[in-house]
C-alpha cells in the first residue's frame, strides 16, 4: 500500500470514528433530555392522602385543610370552604409527568436561580402528618415562560412551565368557594322544583311542569322554556367575590330581597340579599351557612330580571 493510501485510509478511519462517537453522544443526550422530561415531583398515591398544603410567598400565607373529603382555607383563624377541583389541579401540576429538565446540581447555583430559601416561595404538601413534598420556587427563566424549582433539601435544580405561578401567587380568595348554593346532585338545574324570587314588592315565581316552566307573578305571554331554565341556571350558579367576616348574617339589611330554590327531595334553600352599599356591592346570606358573601353588583343585576326578557323574540 502507497503511502497515499495509506494516508487516505488513516484519514477515513478517524472520520468514522469521530462520527461514531458524535453520533453516541447525541443519542446518549437526547436519551437523557427524554429521561428527564419524565420527571414528577410526587407520586401519586403518595398524593392521594395529601391532607394539608401551605403555601408561603413571604407575603402571605395560605393553608388549606382536608376535611372530611372535603377541602378548606384555614385563613385569620377561620376555616373557609374550598374549591375541591382547583385544589386538585394544583396538586396535579406535581403528579403529573412532565419536562422538568436538570438546569444544575450545585448549591452555588441557587442564588442565581432565586433559590435561596429565605428569598423563595414555599409549597409543603402532607400526608398523615408526614412532609411528601417540600418545594422551593425560584425565578423565571428570561422568556417568562418557565420557572426555576428545587426540593428544600435538594441542590438539583429544575425548570418548567411555569403554570405553578398563579395558584401560588394569587390572592387567597382564589381558593374560596364562593358559590351561594353547594353544589352537588341533589340541588343541579335537574333537582329544581321551584324558583321564587322577591325584589321590591313584586314575586316571581318559576315552578317546573314536567320539562317545561310555569311562571307566575310576572305578565309572560309567550315564554322562551330556554331562557327561563338559563336563568335558573345562572341564579343556582351565583357566586360571590369574596366572603364578609363583619356583617352578622342575621343582620336586619337582609330584609330587601331574598330567593328560595325548592328542590325534588324536599330541600329547600333562602339567599337573602342586602341592598347595594356605596361601593356598588350587596351582601348575601344563605339559610344553613355560617357565611355571608359579598356580591359585585353586575352579579346581582343577573338574579333580578324583567317580564321581557322571559318572552320569545
């Protein structure tokens, strides 16, 4: 063999072997991205006896309460009642498998990702008295779309979507249930007997024909069944903003109107509403609550309606 060929064979050898190689790194690190993104921060049936989760932002504190199955905001001393199903999304944001990639494993890195621990904001999750996920939240990353996260006792850090942000950050009042009448299947739009509403002197009554609507009170000649049963809807549905720890729910300012939901199984349930206040808001109180809400007046303007807009167009 001429040492030309020689040469050329040489040169064709160290090619294929640096492309091998480049070709196992690649594979090895993309093998290692996919791995990563399988990531959960808790497993589920570790979360499914979650019983307690606060959160602290340094600037308030959130705790919320499992309570015979049922989820409440422990806040000023008061246990308040929860949204069960945002609750449960929050916790699914750590069950579920998701690209949480390795940004690093040094604990000199932490204080470039706002993962100093008096600097960070918290989540600690329990179970049965037991600590399951302890969680530091740290800075977002220059796009603003992701957020950088490491347990407490960790050094790994992580980043992903940053999703997490608005339940932590959010005003408690976020976490509330604020809906006048509990949901549940025995008082749906299905379980409504019976509608009476009181404003100013005059009653309307709504009351269920098998699947239709008679209604009373009002002149309707010609009734829109559609309309009537989105309106129930949106009564049933009513929300307040936030609740009233001042006004005691047996307070007199509960004489201007009230509404009576009249269900299939004999339950029956009063809201009884206050008068606008000056900041254009009215108070709400609910027979069988402790509770009184604070209504926005563009909610009550929703409950309080007119013959016309009952009538076919």
């Amino acid at each position: 063999m001429t040492f030309k060929n020689r040469f050329i064979f040489l040169v064709s050898a160290i090619t294929l072997l640096v492309l091998a190689y480049t070709a196992s790194y690649i594979f090895s690190a993309e093998r290692g991205n996919a791995a990563s993104a399988q990531y959960v921060w808790l497993d589920r049936k570790l979360a499914a006896n979650t019983d307690k989760i606060v959160i602290n932002t340094g600037l308030q504190t959130v705790e919320l309460l499992k309570r015979d199955n049922s989820w409440h905001v422990l806040n000023n001393g008061i246990l308040y009642p929860a949204r069960n199903t945002r609750i449960e999304d929050f916790i699914g944001i750590f069950t579920k498998k998701s690209a949480w990639p390795v940004r690093s494993s040094s604990a000199s890195s932490h204080d470039k990702f706002g993962l100093i621990s008096e600097k960070s904001s918290r989540v600690t999750v329990y179970g049965g008295n037991a600590v399951i996920l302890d969680l530091l939240l740290g800075d977002s990353d220059i796009t603003g779309r992701e957020i950088y996260l490491r347990k407490f006792a960790n050094n790994e850090v992580r980043s992903g979507e940053n999703d997490i942000v608005s339940y932590v950050n959010g005003p408690v009042n976020n976490w509330f249930n604020l809906a006048l009448i509990p949901e549940s299947r025995e008082t749906g739009i299905d379980s409504v007997q019976r509608l009476t509403v009181y404003n100013n002197g005059e009653t309307q009554v709504f009351s269920r024909n098998n699947r239709e609507w008679t209604v009373s009170g009002i002149n309707v000649e010609n009734p829109d069944f559609n309309s009537i049963e989105n309106y129930i809807r949106t009564v049933l549905n009513t929300e307040g903003d936030n609740f009233a720890d001042s006004v005691n729910p047996n307070d007199p300012i509960f004489n201007k109107s009230r509404i009576i939901f009249e269900f299939g199984n004999g339950k029956v349930i009063t809201v009884r509403l206050s008068e606008l206040d000056e900041t254009n808001r009215s108070f709400a109180s609910v027979s069988g609550s402790e509770f009184v809400y604070s209504v926005p007046s563009w909610v009550t303007a929703r409950i309080f309606r007119t013959a016309k807009e009952f009538e076919k167009k």
